[in-house]
C-alpha cells in the first residue's frame, strides 16, 4: 500500500514495436569497395530511406492519375474554367511538395 508520505512517480510511455523484415539487395562489386570505404554511414538506413522515398513517389503518382481522372469527371459537368482546374493542380502539387519537406523526403 502506497501512503501520502511516499513520493511515487510513475512514468508510462508507450512502447513501439515495429516489426521488421530483412531485405537482401545484391549489389556490384564495385560498389561494395566504395561502401566499404565509407564505413560512417548506415547503409540500411539510407536504404530504408530510399525505399520509402519511392514508396511515396509511387503513391504520389497512382494519386495524380487519380486526381486527374476526378478533375476530368468534375469538369464534364461543371463549369470550371480549364484555367481554374491547372490553378486547383498547382496548389494541389504545392501542398504536396511542403508535405515532402515536412517529411524530410525533399
């Protein structure tokens, strides 16, 4: 039993587990030497971080494509000026470019 005298700090942070997979990537020979030559960097971050990199690029692709057909259907019925439509994209493509900052990914 805990009293009032006693001074009793419990601190409850949540624990992550990300479950992580291996990947083996076959590289040249080449390359190898010139990894091995700079041994202060990790590799299977930066391997990571491209990973992820094209992951998004990809994501943002099949999402343009999709945009691109809504705008299409929006447009048919609508009288939204094709000007209009370029000036929505621009700031479609600006949000998303400060999205890829705020991530680190640009």
């Amino acid at each position: 039993m805990i009293t009032t005298e006693q001074k009793l700090f419990i601190y409850a942070s949540p624990i992550v587990v990300v479950e992580m997979v291996e990947l083996i990537v076959k590289i040249p020979g080449e390359l190898e030497k010139e990894i091995e030559e700079l041994k202060e960097e990790d590799w299977s971050e930066v391997a990571l971080k491209a990973i992820e990199l094209r992951a998004f690029e990809l994501k943002l692709e099949r999402s343009r494509k999709l945009r691109h057909a809504l705008f299409k259907a929006l447009i048919s019925e609508s009288k939204l000026t094709e000007e209009d439509a370029m000036e929505l994209g621009r700031k479609a493509n600006e949000e998303m470019l400060a999205q890829l900052k705020e991530e680190g990914l640009v």
